[in-house]
C-alpha cells in the first residue's frame, strides 16, 4: 500500500530574494509528488509486475494458480493486506519477491493470517527468508488470536542454505505445535510437499489437497526407487487419492483449486477463530424450524426394524440437522464411521455416527484414529459432539489386533472421557460390547444420553449371547432330539434374551440412557439437550487453551 499525504498550501513566509538559487522543487511540492516517491512507486509497480506476469506464466502452463491469486480467491474481497513482501531483498534497486506471500484478510468478515508458497519463485523452496516470513506470520496469528491457513506449493529446503533452511523446518513445526487447539489452522496442498516439509501441514487441524495436482510423502519416488527398487509414480505414493482414502492424512480431496479454496471457507464458517471465543451463531427463524421439523418427523422411516440390514446414516443424520446440511471430514477414510460439522438452530456441532452401510459400522483401527481425532477437534474448538450409536462391536480378526486396535481404539476413550464440550448420544438401534462404551456412552463421559424403542444395548447380540450361555443345553438338544430341535430351541432362547437383556430397560434403569424417544422427536430432543447444556463448564478447563489438536 503506498501512503499518500495531504498536499499543503503555499508557503506563508517571507518571499525569496530576486538574487537566491533556483529551488530544486517548487515549494508547492508534497512528499507524494517528490522524485524518489515516483521513482519509488515506477520501481515497485514494474518489480511486481514482473514477477506476477512470470508467474502466471509458469503457473497457468500447469493449470494453476499464482500465489497471489490463490490468496485473492481464499479471501473476501480486497481485504488482503501483505506483510514483509521484499523481506529478504529490501526495497532498492535489487527488489525481488521471496518465495512465499505472507499477510492478513477475512474469510467472511473474519480475519484469517494465511501464506501461500510461490512455486514460481525457486520452486517455491523455503529457505531463511521464506521461514523468517512464515514464522512471524505464525507470531502474529496467536498473539491475534486468529485462525492459520497455508496454501503449499513447495519443492521442499533450498538446498544451497543447508541446515539454516531444515532449522527453519523446525521453527515453523515449534509455532504450528504452539498455534494446535488455539486458533485453527487449515493446510491447503497445491503442489509437491516433500520431505520434512509434509509435517508442518501434518501438525495442523484440516488438511485440503487438490486431487490432479497435489503430492505428500517423506521419501519421493525416486528415493524409493533407490533404496527398495520400487518402481511407483508419485500418484500412487503420496497423491491425494491416496491420503483421502488409505492414509487418512488428506481430510478433504478436492476436484480443483477453486474447490479446494471454497473448502476453507465452509469449514471456517463452523468454527470460532480461537479457543477461548464461540463459533460462530447463524440466524434461525421459525420458517427454518418448521422445515426441518417436518424432515426430521420422517427419520424413523429411513432406518430398518431388522439389526442385521443395512442402512445410510448420513441420510438419517441429514433429516435432523439444520438444512439437512453435513459437512463430512474424512469422506474417504474408514468409511465405517462418519464424521462432520452441522448445525442445530444454527448453532455448529460435530456429529460422529457408526455407518450400517461399510463393514456394518464396526468399529476397526482407522475408524478409532478418524472419531478419536475428530472429538479432540471439536473439544479444543467448543463445538458440542453429537453422536448417533449402531455399532455391532470392533471388527475381529489378527489383522486387527497386529495392527493395534487396543491401543489406537483406547485414544476414542481419551477423546470422550476428557472432552468437556456438550455430548450429546442417541443409540439409533443397536450398541454392543466395548464398542458401546467407547461410542459417547454415559459411562465414559456423555451428558445426555437417549435410543430409540427397540434399541438393543448388551454385551452381546442375541445370537451370539445364546450361543455362547446355552451352549451346553443345545448340544444336549441337538443330540437327543435333532439339528431341526435345537435350531427350534435356539430361536426361542434368542427371543427370550431379546425380551429381557437387550431391550433398553436395563440400561435406562441403571441411568445409562436418560431416556426412551420415539425417532420423530430425534431432532427436538438434540435441540433441547443441547440449549441445556450450554452453560456447561468443566472445572478440568483452567486456560483458554484447553489442550493441542496434535495428530492422535
């Protein structure tokens, strides 16, 4: 921004003798209008032109965006203001644009600290200008107490620093740490991320990446290809198909760049701009409360009597919330469970489902790390969690145990049993074992807890219960009477230990379900459980930051 300075008058003091020197400069003339003001202005606007057409130049050839524009598509309209744009080269003669623009804007009227890597300059390579820059944007971020987005696009360190670019690396990673659960912080990958690079995005809340162009892994192709003999594209080791649907790392894979940037704008709307502040409300009239009570009052409909036939929950969980709107995190990634933000009354909570229609909703390791992560996300943000309960158990098996699911499901444990947000749980139809407990149940932590009529909440289903109890007494059955005999005895034991074990008496009686309700009610019943619960305070919170969001 060049400063302009009102023009002052005339001068009022005594006239100049006829015989003085010829001032250089009328006395009229005003700082804006001095030589090296212009000279100034000629330079800076031809340095920036320059650089800008070379990038778009380079840029467009690969179908992408400058930096520039990237930040002028992220951020509302003429509301970006660059810090520290010749950091590194000074104004002078010798301008040039580092590696990485830096600055502040609003992303709908909020304001946002965001850098955007230029890969037309250096390959966007982060040496210790590039890392001065970024680091005191993240200084900046916390003491404003404003969320964090970095738009990458790098070929990793300049190379030619050596260890003063890895260090910088390592700043970056101090500040990212220092920002987790404070303010949000959002990575957008446009580009290659290499190297040690991967983990500055890694260490942040929501990772975004464009599926043609984007790449993320610690050792690349090549040096796969030289240590393992692996022949394998950069697409199939770190693109980002494969870290939204194997990896988990990438929570959102965009079709393109302006999908991508609109991403960041619609999760940024559920959440506040720092911890210690609320997200933000969304007006709600009686017109919207009719609607998506009239939508909500068909819910039941969409869920099968039978236990054993699938359904698709994010339709039952799009007839509850406002506007039949989610916004899913980690589509891709252990489809098992479903994840998101959404509203109630226009109040944003995050919402976590076990899905009937992937595995029958069991719980498994990437289902643990995807629920356990996305409850300390909302935790640290003050988004209430609502969690919808059909979950048969955790899937069996070696594969299971060797990969670790003691220890990784204990982590979705963690994230309930030390939230201290609003929970609120409703069993939709069946919760068994284990998986029930570590599911929002009220054991573990929950405020409220609420099934529907019919819901089976047991250590076992039935079938499995009667084969496991009675198994001696059917033997018996089978051997003196027949196969037919005990088949016959084994559905009439199924149906007695429906009738008093699973059905949600016990657990109602015991204060593990606060209540009964018929699914039309579902939506009233969230809606006032959480206008209950607002107030709520944990004397386990002491600070504005309650704790990181650091990748579980």
């Amino acid at each position: 921004m060049t400063a302009t300075f009102p023009k002052t008058g005339p001068s009022t003091g005594a006239a100049a003798p006829a015989s003085a020197a010829t001032p250089t400069a009328p006395e009229t003339a005003t700082l804006a209008d001095s030589a090296a003001t212009c000279a100034f202005r000629e330079r800076m606007a031809r340095v920036d032109a320059e650089a800008e057409e070379r990038a778009a130049q380079r840029q467009h050839a690969k179908g992408k965006q400058t930096a520039r524009e990237r930040i002028d598509e992220l951020l509302d309209t003429g509301s970006f203001l660059e810090i520290g744009r010749y950091t590194g080269s000074g104004a002078g003669e010798k301008a040039r644009p580092s590696g990485v623009v830096t600055g502040f804007g609003q992303v709908d009227g909020r304001q946002v600290a965001v850098y955007s890597q230029d890969f037309s300059v250096s390959g966007g390579a982060l040496g210790t200008t590039e890392g001065d820059k970024i680091v005191r944007l993240l200084d900046d971020a916390l003491r404003l107490r404003i969320p964090i987005i970095g738009l990458i696009d790098s070929g990793g360190a300049k190379i030619q620093e050596g260890v003063g670019a890895l260090r910088q690396y390592g700043r970056i990673f101090n500040r990212t740490c220092a920002a987790s659960g404070l303010v949000p912080q959002i990575s957008v990958i446009l580009g290659p991320c290499a190297g040690g690079a991967v983990y500055s995005p890694a260490l942040t809340d929501y990772i975004v990446a464009t599926r043609e162009a984007s790449h993320m892994f610690v050792t690349g192709p090549d040096v796969v290809r030289a240590s393992t003999g692996e022949q394998i594209s950069a697409e199939e080791l770190g693109g980002a198909d494969i870290h939204g649907s194997v990896s988990g790392v990438v929570h959102y894979v965009a079709e393109d760049e302006s999908d991508a940037l609109s991403q960041v704008r619609t999760v940024l709307a559920y959440l506040p701009s720092s911890s210690d502040l609320e997200a933000p409300h969304y007006e709600y009239d009686d017109a919207d409360r009719a609607d998506d009570q009239a939508a909500a009052r068909a819910v039941g409909s969409l869920v099968p009597a039978s236990t054993r036939q699938p359904y698709d929950v994010v339709d039952v969980v799009s007839a509850l919330v406002d506007h039949g709107e989610l916004v899913q995190v980690q589509e891709d990634f252990a489809g098992n469970v479903v994840v998101g933000f959404a509203c109630f009354e226009g109040r944003p909570v995050g919402v976590v489902a076990n899905q009937p229609m992937v595995d029958a909703g069991t719980l498994d390791v990437d289902a643990s790390e995807k629920l356990a992560r996305f409850v300390r996300f909302c935790d640290a943000f003050g988004l209430p969690v609502v969690t919808f309960v059909d979950v048969p158990g955790y899937r069996p098996g070696a594969e299971q145990e060797h990969a670790g699911i003691i220890r990784r499901g204990a982590k979705v444990i963690n994230a309930y049993a030390t939230a201290t947000v609003p929970l609120v749980t409703i069993v939709l139809r069946k919760a068994y074992g284990g998986a029930y407990i570590v599911m929002g149940s009220k054991a573990i932590g929950a405020d409220l807890n609420f099934c529907w009529p019919g819901a089976e909440i047991a250590v076992l289903g039935a079938q499995g219960a009667v084969g496991i109890i009675h198994r001696r007494d059917l033997k018996a059955v089978g051997e003196e009477q027949g196969d037919e005999a005990a088949a016959a005895e084994h559905e009439r034991l199924v149906d007695e230990y429906t009738a008093s074990v699973i059905n949600p008496d016990k657990a109602v009686a015991i204060g593990e379900i606060d209540a009964v309700i018929a699914p039309e009610d579902t939506r009233t019943v969230i809606v006032d459980s959480l206008a209950a619960l607002s107030a709520k305070h944990d004397a386990r919170q002491t600070t504005a930051k309650k704790h990181d969001n650091g990748p579980l």
